[in-house]
C-alpha cells in the first residue's frame, strides 16, 4: 500500500509513506507507485499512529438505559449491576461488546485492552462473550480480554475465586485483573494475584485505589511486591486515584517505587471524574491519579477511557480523542503528551510493538482530516481511514478493501 499526500508530525513536506506486509518500509515526499501496489490519497490529512483502548469493559458497554446507579458512585454501579445480571445474557452481552468494539475501530482503535467480571453471581459468562467477540473481530482489532475477578481474594474464604480465574484463563482470558483496594485485605489480594499470575504464567492488570480515601494507598505495596518477587511478567495498574490525593513527597516515594516495578499505570477520566468525589461537597478532588508525578519519575502512564454509556459511566462516544481532551483540561496535559498517551504508550503498557509513520514500525495508523493533533483532540473529526497490520480496517474514502 502507498499512502501519498500525508501530513506526518515531525515533518515540514507533504509526505508518501509505503507498508509492506504489516510494517512501514519507506517515508518520503515522493514515492513511485510499485506494481499491484495499492496507492490512497490522503488529501492532506493528518498520518498518525493508530489509537489504543487500554482500559475497557465492553461487557457492561451500553447498559446505561437499562440499569440505573441512582447514587452515581463506585459501589452503587457496583451494586446495581450485581442486581441486574438476570437482565444479562451471554447473546446479549456479544452484541454490545461487539457494537461498541466496532465503534472504536472507525475512531481508530486498533488494540483494547477489557476486563470481563469473573465473579460468583457472573460466574464466567462474560470471559465466554468476549472470547466470541474476539473471534469475530480479531482481523480488525487485538482484543485483549482481562479476567476480573471477585473478591476476597486472600485466604481460605478466597479459594473460590482464585478458582474462577484459573478456568477464566483456561477459557482464553490473557490476563488476571481484580480489585484489592475492595478486599478486606488488600495487601493479601496483591499477593494471592500475584502467585496466581505466577503459577498461570500471565500477566497482571489491576483496579487499584480506586477511590479518593488518603489513608488507602495499595499501589506502594504492589511496587515493593513485583520488586521483591521479581516478577516477570507486565504488571498494569488501573485507577490509582488515592495517590492523587496524597502529599508531594509521598507522589514522589511511590512513583519512583512503581518505575523501579516497571509497572505501567492507566489513568480514567472518564469514569473516575463522574464516580469519584462525591462526599465532598466543596472543592472535590478529580478523582485521577498523580500523572505528572509519576510522568517525571518515568512511569508509563497511559490514559484511557474505562466505561462506555453504563452505571458505572453514562457517557462516552469510543473514541480515545476525548479520552486525551479530557487528561488536558483535568490532568493538565498538554496536546501531544495526551495523544500519546491514548497511542504509542497505551500500546507499550498493553504489551504491543511500535506502531505509527516511522520505518519498521507496524503499520497500525490512522488518517485524520485536521492541521495537527491539537486540532484532532479539540475537533474529534471522523478519522477517514484506519489501518490494521497494514490493512484497511474502516474507511470513509473511496478506496478498495
């Protein structure tokens, strides 16, 4: 494929840019068509690398007209999702996941990362859903599915949902999520996930602090925990509200640990802004993790946007670009820093290779009608072409799949 006339960041000429297979082999301002070599006019646009979702729950995608959380808090979704599961089918959980899958593609996603609740009341209904769509969308999209599960987790009385993530991972989860900050134990939690992603060889991604409580920092044990087993495998935590909240001296403590961990942090907007703060009347906190602390220590922070149009988050359109909007007006990052952490750095903490218009990398990118990626996130503009593994996987121009 040749792609001519891309607006590329980085570049003062209009350039021509060739895949080859999956990867992008020549950037130039002119290009020769080879032969039987597909060529697409960009017009102009801008060629950027392709976005990432590293932080869904397709499961739960679209039930904001079916099921209420009246207190609009963590534990009312919670609880009004545990009391609606009747309501849930593994059919009908398919063709949600799949519709907003589908929705994130012709915004340019190409990788998602979501978590499927493993629980007793869900038992593994939704691992089973997502592993369909994942079949039925694997040439568009790299559907990563993380087992999420139910707690208590440490002790005796956890067995059984340890039990749960066991089948969850033979079933074709890739990964171990939970959420120890809701255990009575969550220190407890961190290690008995932490064995069981050791025994089953996979990784972790973990719903951690996810509240606005400055006395409940989980995510330093974690760190210390990773550093003294030396655990391999990538390790993801999710949330990490309550570091926000604490002093600067203490961001800087526990940024520096989670570096040291090579854990990869993903911040929530989205969710976090409508669920988290509640209890404050005057002055409410963000409800988002320190991301210029843990930036300047030199951890991975990417950002993504958690829930789609359900209790938990009764907005969001599938589309990172508002995802990136919302990190600079609430986490006061700037344009580029934002774009790619819902980019290039969402792909680094999901695991994937290098990705957008530069040569050798994969050729997972995208085309936007805008001047830059300022102009992108302000405008959100449809994106006109996605491209997969160097294939078209959604387009709004006139080309030849």
């Amino acid at each position: 494929m040749l792609l001519q006339n891309c607006k590329i960041e980085g570049h003062t000429q209009i350039q021509s840019v060739r895949i080859l297979g999956e990867l992008v082999t020549e950037i130039a301002p002119r290009l020769a068509k080879l032969d039987n070599e597909q060529v697409i006019d960009a017009d102009s646009s801008l060629l950027t690398c392709a976005l990432a979702e590293p932080h869904a729950h397709l499961d739960k995608a679209f039930l904001a007209e079916r099921i209420d959380n009246p207190t609009g808090d963590l534990m009312g979704a919670i609880n009004a999702m545990e009391k609606s599961r009747d309501l849930i089918t593994i059919a009908d959980t398919i063709e949600r996941a799949e519709r907003a899958v589908r929705l994130m593609v012709s915004n340019g996603v190409t990788a998602i990362r979501s978590h499927a609740d493993v629980t007793e009341w869900n038992n593994l209904d939704s691992v089973e859903a997502l592993v369909e769509v994942r079949n039925r969308t694997r040439d568009i999209v790299d559907l990563q599915i993380c087992a999420l599960l139910g707690w208590p987790l440490s002790g005796q009385v956890g067995a059984s949902n340890l039990d749960l993530g066991r089948r969850a991972i033979q079933m074709g989860a890739d990964i171990l999520g939970g959420c120890p900050h809701l255990d009575v134990d969550p220190g407890g939690a961190n290690i008995a996930l932490l064995e069981l992603a050791g025994d089953l060889d996979c990784g972790l991604d973990l719903h951690t602090d996810e509240h606005t409580d400055i006395n409940r920092v989980s995510l330093e044990h974690l760190a210390n925990l990773v550093i003294s087993t030396g655990f391999k495998k990538s390790v993801v935590a999710s949330h990490c509200v309550s570091l926000g909240m604490q002093t600067e001296s203490a961001q800087k403590r526990i940024a520096d640990r989670v570096a040291e961990a090579g854990i990869g942090v993903v911040a929530l907007p989205h969710t976090n802004l409508f669920l988290q703060g509640r209890d404050s009347p005057t002055a409410p906190p963000r409800g988002l993790t320190a991301i210029a602390a843990l930036r300047k220590a030199g951890v991975r922070v990417a950002v993504g946007a958690d829930n789609l149009q359900d209790p938990f988050n009764p907005i969001g359109r599938g589309d990172p670009l508002e995802s990136a909007g919302l990190a600079i007006l609430t986490a006061h990052m700037l344009p580029d820093d934002a774009f790619v952490a819902v980019s290039s750095v969402a792909r680094d903490v999901l695991g994937l290779p290098v990705a957008g218009p530069k040569i050798g990398a994969k050729a997972d990118l995208m085309l936007t009608p805008t001047f830059n990626i300022r102009e992108a996130i302000a405008n959100m503009p449809s994106r006109t072409l996605v491209i997969k593994s160097g294939k078209i996987v959604s387009s709004r121009l006139a080309v030849n799949f």
